[in-house]
C-alpha cells in the first residue's frame, strides 16, 4: 500500500509500505478519512520541532483517523469485523494514573506511549494497524469524515469547554477561528450559548465563519477588539473565552475581553502569552484553565452528544483530497486559508 510521510521540509512523500497484520489485541483498520491538524503542520510539516510527545519518527502521518474494521487480531474483545470506528490517538501502556483515567495523552510511560501519526503508523493510508483499547464506535448517523474529527479537534474542543463549562447564560468569545476555533463555535451553540463573537487574522476564516453561521459578530483581529467584544456585551465583556489561536495578543484579548468571575481557557498550541496579573486576572476574579486534547469517556460521550444534538463535524471540512493529492492537502492546510481538510478513501471521496 501507498502512505503518507512528512519529511520536514514543507512537503509530503508517498512511499509503499506492506499492508500491516494485526497482533494480538490489535485490529486492522480500513481508513475512510483522515483530517489534517494544525499541530502536523507547526512541529512536522515545516520542521520536526516536536520532542517527547511530539517527537516525529518518520512513520506514517495522520492521527485524525477513522474507518472499518478489515481484519481483527487475536484476543479483542469488543470489536469486529465491519464495525465502523474512530481511533483514539495516543496509544498509551494503559496502567499508569492517567491512563487510568483515560487521558491516554497524559501517559507517563516513555517506553509504551505512542501517538499514532508521530510515533507509529497513522491514518495517511489506506490501512492502518490500532490497538482495540484505542478504538471507540462511531454511530451510524456520523460519516467517518465526522469521526475523524471527534479523534482530536472536536474531542479537544469539548474538553476544554466542559472545564468552563458553557450555558444559555454565557457569552463566548473564540479567538483563533481555524478548525479548532470553529469547531469552539460549533459546539458552544449547541451547549446553549446565544452570543458568540470570533476573531481572526485571516479573512479567509473570518468568511468561514461568516459563512456557515457560526458567530454572530466576527472580528478582524486587532488592538481594538478588548473594546469592540465590549461594546457588544453591553460594556461588561463576556463571560467565557476559549483561545484557539496561540497567539500572545489573541490570548491578552481573550482574558481581558472576559468580564468579572468570567473563565477562559487555553487551547492553541504554543506561542507566549503577556499579562498583567492584578488587573486582568486577580482583582476581576477571573479563572485561566489550560486544556490538552481530551479522554477516552469524554470522546465517546461527544460521540453519542453530537448525534443528539445533530451536530455534522464535516460541515467545517472545505476541501477533500484523494490520497495522491496529499502534497496538495497538507499545503492548503499549512496556508491556513482554509477550514479543515481531510484525505479521504472510497465513499468519503465522493461525497
């Protein structure tokens, strides 16, 4: 088979690999979509930057997986052949505390954590090897372009979210409005949030935004924006943040544009951040959580919520590649002047 690998260097390279047997409490997974993240683009694409957990080994690339069961392995025990299923991507030794508690991104075991697409083959191929443990099922209202994203965007999102927790009460302020930001938009709405204002610096995802109806006000990105949000909460600001941008002005806005006892939490990757302690955290009782990826159970309660709620991640996804076009795929990603994109096999390509 043909896969997917990340030299470094800006650009992708197809190599052939042989289709991989499952081993004992493994699975053999026909992948049906896989989605480009924002971190394979700022510590793989360009540089391998990433150390420890983001340490890049020349495997694979894609860990934003979903697809069918093809062959299952000895001793699994939920799964079968056909089921369709999203992976879970960070394969962790499974003992540790937090792996106990599903954060299988958390795992503290050097030797057994490997993430799919970083430190073993991930989804950039028409077949994949997971470890059952990983694997959560996607029902059959979501399409496997939606489960994709549940792998890691809408999953990260949620969690950081539950932590500040979004109601009908709450006004929601997005900085950063790529996938993952528009995604934060998505899932606020359907957590209850009736304002939500949206800031970028790219226009092409501002008119994303615009487009798809995700916020009611979105902003150009700028050194007025603390006093625009409050212009438009009736000068109190809003009571929730959610930072996908990483970027040190965008994460200043989000805290100061937050009102009294207000909550922000930070989810972007990277960057820096300055603040001035006593104004715009202590004296206004504001709360700053910082949030990475998400669990196991949280994932698969987002899956069961986003049926519930009618919530189609693949509407945020603009472009679908074929797997020979990948090059093409990971470039428009890096230029951020996209939504999602995601390389897609069989049914999913033609959709």
């Amino acid at each position: 088979m043909t896969g997917a690998v990340l030299p470094g260097d800006s650009s992708t390279q197809l190599k052939e690999f042989a289709i991989p047997e499952p081993g004992h409490g493994e699975v053999l997974i026909r992948v049906k979509a896989s989605t480009i993240c924002g971190s394979d683009i700022r510590c793989i694409y360009h540089e391998h930057l990433g150390k420890g957990p983001e340490g890049y080994q020349g495997v694979i690339a894609g860990h934003e997986p979903s697809g069918q069961i093809e062959k299952v392995g000895p001793g699994c025990r939920q799964f079968k052949n056909g089921d369709r299923v999203v992976v879970y991507h960070i394969s962790g030794c499974g003992v540790c505390n937090d792996c106990r508690r599903g954060y299988m991104i958390s795992c503290t075991n050097e030797k057994y954590r490997r993430a799919y697409g970083w430190q073993r083959d991930g989804g950039m191929a028409p077949y994949m090897i997971a470890e059952e443990k990983d694997l959560l099922a996607l029902p059959d209202e979501l399409s496997y372009v939606d489960g994709a994203q549940v792998a890691c965007g809408f999953g990260t999102v949620y969690e950081g979210l539950e932590k500040i927790g979004i109601s009908g009460n709450d006004a929601v302020l997005v900085t950063g409005l790529g996938p993952v930001g528009l995604a934060a938009a998505v899932l606020s709405r359907a957590l209850g949030a009736k304002l939500i204002i949206g800031t970028d610096a790219i226009d092409e995802r501002l008119q994303i935004a615009k487009d798809l109806g995700l916020c009611d006000h979105v902003l150009k990105a700028g050194p007025d924006n603390v006093e625009e949000i409050r212009a438009l909460t009736g000068g109190h600001g809003v009571e929730r943040a959610v930072d996908c941008s990483a970027h040190h002005a965008a994460r200043k806005t989000a805290v100061q544009a937050t009102r009294k006892w207000g909550k922000i939490v930070l989810i972007g990757e990277g960057g820096t951040m300055d603040l001035n302690p006593s104004p715009d955290l202590i004296h206004d009782q504001k709360t700053i959580y910082g949030s990475w990826v998400t669990s196991t159970w949280r994932m698969e309660e987002l899956l069961e919520r986003l049926v519930r709620w009618g919530v189609k991640p693949s509407e945020l996804v603009t472009h679908r590649f074929a797997l020979e076009n990948v090059s093409d795929a990971y470039s428009l990603m890096a230029s951020g002047k996209c939504g999602k994109v995601a390389v897609c096999f069989d049914e999913e390509l033609d959709v």
